[in-house]
C-alpha cells in the first residue's frame, strides 16, 4: 500500500509541475498586456517599461518561468497585477467559499441521488424507475443558469425563505448547492441505477436472496456497496470540478469563490493570480484523483492486490 | 464512528456561526454594484467603480460643474502667468483620522503620483508638472513645462495624508482620506462598507455582477439601491413591482470606430452608406426603452467646448444603398466587414441589431466577440475593420489629441483606427493655443464639424444613468457622470 501511494503523489507532483508549465507559457502566449491594463492607454512608452520592469515582465520568459518556480518552492505567489495584494491571500481568502459550496453541492446531490437510484433500479420498468429518470433527465437538461434564477424566483422571491444571493450565512449557501448539487445528482443518480442493475444480476446477489435475506439487506447490503465503485469515481471527479470553481454558479449567487476569481484574473491578465488559480485546480484534481483511487482500495480489497 | 464526529465538529459552527456573520446593521443602506471596485488608493484608481468610490472617501482639489467646466472642491486657484498656477485651499479640511489636510499634503500626494516608482497610471497626465512649492499651510503652487489652459482639470486626484504616505501606509485597503464617508471594512472583495460621517450611518457596497440577481436582490429588499447596467426589460418590471426608477442624461459615448488602413473601411463613402444605414432612433426605443440620446460628437452637446448644432446622420437606407452603389456594391454584390465586439451579452445584442441593419443594404457583416482582453489588444492593434466601444468619464476636450490627433496611433495615445487629417491635426493645435475662451471654444466646434464628416467614428448614442431604489429610500440624486455622490444625501424613511 505504501508503494501505491508513493507511485501515486510522485506521478501526482510530475502532473501539477507539468501542468503548472504549461499554463505558464500559455497565459504569457495569450493576446492582452496587464501593463496595458494597469497604467491604461495613455501611459508614456517610458512608464510602460518602468514598470515592465518592475514587475519582471520585460525578461524572457523562460526566466520569468524559473522566478516563478523559485517562489513557488517558497511558497510566495507573488502579488496580484491587478491589486497588488498577495496571491496567496487572494486564494486563502477565496478557499473556504469554494470548499463550502463544493461540499454542500456534493452532499445535496448525494441525498438526492442515492435514494433516487436505487429507487429505480430496484423498480426497474415500473413508473417509479421512469419518474426517478425523468427527474434525472431534467436535471441533465436544465443548465445553472437557468437552473439558478428559477430558484431565487421560487424559493426567494415568491416564497421569500432564502436570501438571492451573497455569502451571509447557512441560508444564502442553500440555493448554490441546490442548483450545482441537483445537476450532479442527475447524472449521479443515473450512475447508481446502472451500477446497481448490474450488481444486482450477479450471482452472490442471487446467492443472498436464496439464503433467505430480506430484499433490504440483499440491496443495501450487497448491491449497493458493490455498486459504489464507478459511482465513487465520478463523485471525486465531479468534486474535482466543484473545487476548481463553479464559474457561472458562482456569478448567479455572487459567491466568492475559486471560480469567479479565476475569470476575473482572465479578463484582467493578472498572470500570476491566474497562474496560482490554475494550479490550484489541478492540484485539487490531483489529490481528489489519488483519494478516489485511493478510495478504490478500500471498496474493493481486489484492487490491493495489484501492489503485490 | 470517529468520522461521524468529526464531521459534526466541522459542520456545527459553520451551520451557527455563519449564519450571523456579514449582515449589516439594520439602520445601514446596501447599494447594489456590478463590479468591485479595484483599489482605495486614487493614485492608482483607473476602473469607474474605483473612480466613484475614492470620490466619496477622498477630496480632490478642483471638481467639474454641469457643463464640465472646472470649480474648486478642496481649492480655488488663480492662473500667475501662463505656466503657474496658486491654489488655495477652502476651508478647514480635515482627515478621517484627526489630523488637517494641508498644502503639504497635496505635495505629498502629487509627487508621489509623479514618482515614475509609484507607478501610477495618472502620471501621464500630469507630466506638465515641472515643480510644486508649498508656499504655506494652505497655499501650493505649480509651475508647468508647457502651457496648458486646461491644467486645473487635471487636478482631481483625491489627496491623501502626506505623514502616511511617507510611512508607506496601504491606502488600497486601508484608505484614510478626507471625504464625507469614512472607510469601515472590506473583509472581502464583494463588500465593502463605508460609514457616511454626517449621520455616522453606515452603507454596505455588495458586488453583484449579474443584472438579474441584482434586480431580484432589490425586489427581495437585500439591497436597498442600484445604478446603471440593467437591461430595459429588467428595469420596467422593476417599475411596475413598485420600485423607484430615476433616470439623467449621461455623456457615455458609444460609437462605431474604423480602421483607416483597410481597403474597405477606409473608403468615406463606406463609412456614411453605415452611417445613413443604421436606424438608431430604433435601437434606442426598443432596446434602450429609451434610455439614450442620439450622440453626434465625442462631447455632449451640454459640455462648455461641445458642439449643439450638430444634427445626427437620418436612417437614410435608400441613400446608404445611393452610396454602396458608386461602388458596385449591391444585394447581389455584397460588402463584406468584420465587426468586433466585446463577449458582453447587451453588446452582441447591439451587435447582432446593427449587423441586421446594415445588411438591409448590402453589407454582410460578421460578428467577431472576444474576452476583453483579446478584444482590447486586436483594437489597439489595429487588428479591425469595424468595432463598437464606449468613452467612459470625458470631462476634458483634450481628448481629441488623445484619440484623432495623427501623433496618438497607439501606443502613442488611441488613434486605433490610424485616422490621419491634417485638418483635424492643426485644429486640435488651434484649440490648445487659443488666446482666449471664446477662441478655443470656436476652434472645437470647428474641429468637432470636421471629425463629424469625416466619420472617423459613427457616433451612436449617450447612454442615460440609471438609479433604481426601494420605495422606503429617498433622496438619491443621479449625477450627469454617474458617480455615487447622491449617497451623500440618501435616506431612509
């Protein structure tokens, strides 16, 4: 086990150098000078340089790529074009938003999801399977931003219970969740009807039903813990995604999180706020990716066995 | 078991503690914006969020009057000779932190500005400082390296104090200025909340960026105020749920810019079959619901030095074909043009209505839209046939050097469409060295006939500001450049 894990954060740290590379070259290759956006267009050449200079803009950019290295391993960011403030107090002050969001999204669409696939897996061909389905088919369907101001109408609106927008308490994190939360449970929940149909053709499950086991043990107890494997997989995944920021949900609800700071570097070239982003999100896809196949061991004792 | 716990331990005070955090106090006012503002430091203050808000916590020396001709604010001036000026200041002015904002603190400020290490985005305009000298506690003069008649308009950087300047103190986000509100917090970038000191009545600014939200936010009585930047049918049915709907002429200029050097484009008869083809009468009842007038020139007609017999360019199809017809274009021989814009939703819409318009003549247009950035860089490039933008905030008429004067293709200045006119050239010299008011005012009316004919631009319209309040709020009062100084006076009830 500790040779799987050391292969997996040692391939893990190869991909967010790799990654962290690459989007370092790419932003520097993209159109739009944030000198051009701080001093604005009527800065004098001379000034243009000056500060160029000052913020190391004017060497190659190889050099500028082995600077940002050398403060990675130091841990400094460097400070935001745009405001001048610490990228790492920009990220720090953004994560909490961020992981809130991501984790009551996760945890609406689990509730959602769950009792919803099972449902229909267990109902197959029966309207509950096709009703369970719709409603997943609907969630796919609708996009957040549509999604989102149906539900601030609905439930802020009309029914006046949760706040529009804002972060400013439990309230406010409600509506975000619901929203990011009921288009994973969608595709969630399809998930776990799938896996859990083929569980439940298998042969031990056969086996349990004739030993007698009341139809709740047989499906709880061995098919839906073995059905968890893919479903774990796309869990991780999806909250990959949801750390990384959920842009257009995030501007809805004006939530200040990851995501809205990363357009916001985009639209200003603030390069190294942008940079931090970027490596940010890879780095949580990467540790998010090792805890599933991580993840994976624990659900599946077969698994450990290929570390020999 | 121990997960389960854990858990718990983690969820227990966000599910409490949150909840009471953020919320301002009940007696405090919340206005509604689309964007934050950058910093608190009006040295480097370039974005309009910024602008408006430094406004409120700092004072500047000279402020601008309905038709943006200078008066003092926190000075009066006398001009000494051609290049030296004394300004005087009024008053008792003091910062929020006790101390009195002096001439010295003026000097403070402006050197710093000028400082190339500071680098501040506002040292190009003032570059035609040769010197200041305090000359008591309230008096400071400027000596200039050229003359400039316009040069007290340039003076509205907000003063800061000088002692903390020297210490190096972060203005940005701690700002500590001398204005009618004091700054409070800005615990995140969305929030940031002042404290009007004539009533110690607090007053939360919350970024919302989408125009939606930010109307539902208003409905739902989470934002007492908001101005600007909501679509027409967003602000009708805010009228209709009762809400209070101000509107005032702005002086925004939007326009159609082209590039000279493009075989296409650069062609006068191109440019007025566009300008005869567009029905913006139209454009401005059913998109703006009426909410802009039609433009003719970069200054409104009310400013001190525009020009207020201008008639705008008729819809006029028939002729606009006349003109593509002298050069064999025609609905079986279209003209082709590329039409960049920004990816904003409400610019593609205008987009996608002008690019219908124009292809009521002949003219195929594609509608190229590009994150700011990218759009932002192919202009100054020159990498355009056709573009639309706006001139933000114009106050002064120097802005004709900046934009047509054949010196300021970019980065020289924002000649991006490479116009070059001698005429116009020595026009824009005529109005700078003008003896007199009444000459310089005769030279950019002159100049701004020409620019008119020529179409470098096609003007389109000034687009209105916009307030939308509560029923309960009162006394907001919407200024002609759309800063936030009606909070100064804004209640209630």
């Amino acid at each position: 086990m500790v040779n799987f894990i050391a292969s997996r954060l040692l391939s893990a740290l190869v991909v967010v150098l790799g990654v962290s590379c690459i989007v370092f070259l790419f932003i520097h290759m993209i159109p739009g000078d944030p000198v051009e956006v701080m001093l604005g267009e009527s800065a004098r050449p001379a000034d243009r340089e000056a500060l160029r200079e000052a913020l190391g803009l004017n060497l190659p950019v190889l050099q500028q790529l082995q600077h940002y290295y050398a403060g990675l391993i130091q841990l400094d960011l460097g400070h935001s074009l745009h405001s001048s403030r610490p990228v790492l107090d920009l990220l720090i002050e953004r994560i909490p938003a961020t992981v809130e969001l991501a984790l009551a999204s996760l945890i609406v669409a689990v509730i959602i999801a769950f009792p919803l696939g099972t449902i229909a897996a267990v109902r197959q061909h029966t309207l509950w399977d096709q009703g369970a389905m719709g409603f997943a088919l609907i969630g796919v369907s609708i996009p957040n931003f549509v999604m989102g101001p149906l539900l601030i109408l609905l439930f802020s609106v009309t029914l006046a219970w949760l706040p529009v927008s804002g972060r400013e308490g439990f309230a406010s994190l409600l509506l975000p969740a619901m929203t990011l939360g009921s288009a994973l449970a969608a595709v969630l929940s399809r998930m776990v009807r799938a896996s859990l149909l083929e569980v439940l053709s298998e042969d031990y499950v056969r086996t349990a039903r004739a030993k007698g086991l009341s139809e709740w043990r047989v499906v709880w107890g061995h098919g839906v813990r073995n059905a968890l494997l893919p479903v774990v997989t796309l869990l991780g995944l999806q909250l990959g995604v949801l750390l990384g920021g959920a842009v257009i949900t995030e501007t809805i609800f004006s939530w200040p999180g990851i995501g809205q700071l990363t357009i916001e570097a985009i639209q200003r070239r603030d390069y190294p706020v942008l940079q931090a982003c970027v490596l940010l999100i890879s780095l949580v896809y990467v540790v998010v990716n090792t805890l599933t196949d991580l993840a994976y061991g624990w659900l599946d004792p077969r698994i450990r066995l290929g570390e020999g | 078991m121990i997960a389960k716990h854990l858990l718990w331990l983690v969820l227990l005070p966000w599910l409490f503690g949150l909840s009471a955090c953020g919320s301002p106090p009940p007696e405090g006012l919340r206005f509604a914006i689309a964007s934050a503002p950058v910093t608190l430091d009006p040295r480097f203050a370039t974005d309009a969020t910024s602008a408006r808000i430094n406004r409120l916590i700092y004072q500047r020396l000279i402020d601008f009057d309905s038709a943006n001709r200078a008066i003092p604010a926190l000075a009066n001036w006398q001009q000494l000779d051609e290049r030296h000026y004394r300004f005087q200041l009024l008053g008792e002015p003091v910062f929020h932190n006790g101390e009195p904002l002096q001439a010295s603190d003026v000097l403070a400020t402006y050197q710093s500005v000028l400082n190339p290490a500071t680098a501040s985005p506002h040292r190009a305009a003032l570059k035609l400082i040769e010197s200041m000298a305090v000359i008591d506690s309230r008096t400071i003069d400027f000596h200039l390296n050229r003359v400039d008649p316009l040069f007290p308009d340039y003076l509205v950087i907000g003063i800061v104090p000088g002692e903390l300047l020297a210490a190096q103190h972060p203005f940005n986000t701690q700002p500590l200025g001398s204005g009618p509100f004091q700054f409070i917090a800005w615990p995140e970038e969305g929030r940031l909340q002042l404290k009007r000191l004539s009533d110690q009545r607090p007053i939360t600014f919350l970024r919302v960026k989408d125009p939606t939200v930010r109307a539902l936010k208003l409905l739902n009585g989470e934002v007492d105020l908001l101005q600007n930047n909501l679509p027409a049918e967003i602000v009708q049915h805010l009228a209709e749920q009762g809400m209070q709907v101000e509107r005032r002429a702005g002086s925004n200029f939007s326009y159609l810019g082209f590039n000279f050097e493009d075989p296409v484009t650069g062609q006068q008869v191109v440019r007025e079959a566009i300008a005869y083809a567009l029905d913006r009468e139209s454009i401005i009842h059913y998109v703006f619901a009426g909410g802009a007038r039609l433009a003719t020139s970069l200054l409104p007609p009310s400013h001190w030095a525009g020009h207020p017999d201008l008639t705008p360019y008729p819809y006029d199809p028939d002729r606009a074909r006349e003109r593509l017809a002298s050069i064999g274009v025609d609905r079986e021989h279209p003209l082709t043009l590329s039409y960049k814009t920004s990816n904003d939703p409400f610019r593609i819409r205008l987009a996608t209505v002008i690019q219908q318009q124009l292809g009521e003549v002949g003219i195929k247009v594609n509608i190229q839209s590009y994150d700011w950035g990218t759009f932002y860089g192919d202009i100054k490039k020159g990498g355009f046939q056709m573009y639309s933008l706006a001139w933000v905030g114009i106050k002064t008429p120097d802005i004709y050097r900046y934009v047509f004067h054949s010196d300021a293709v970019p980065p020289n200045g924002a000649n991006r469409g490479r116009y070059v006119d001698p005429v116009v050239d020595r026009l824009i010299e005529q109005a700078e060295s003008a003896a007199s008011q009444q000459a310089r005012i005769a030279a950019y009316r002159a100049l701004q006939e020409q620019v008119f004919n020529s179409l470098p631009y096609v003007p389109l319209w000034y687009e209105d500001h916009l307030s939308v309040a509560r029923p309960e709020i009162s006394g907001y009062l919407l200024s002609s450049d759309g800063n936030y100084d009606g909070l100064i006076y804004v209640q209630r009830h």
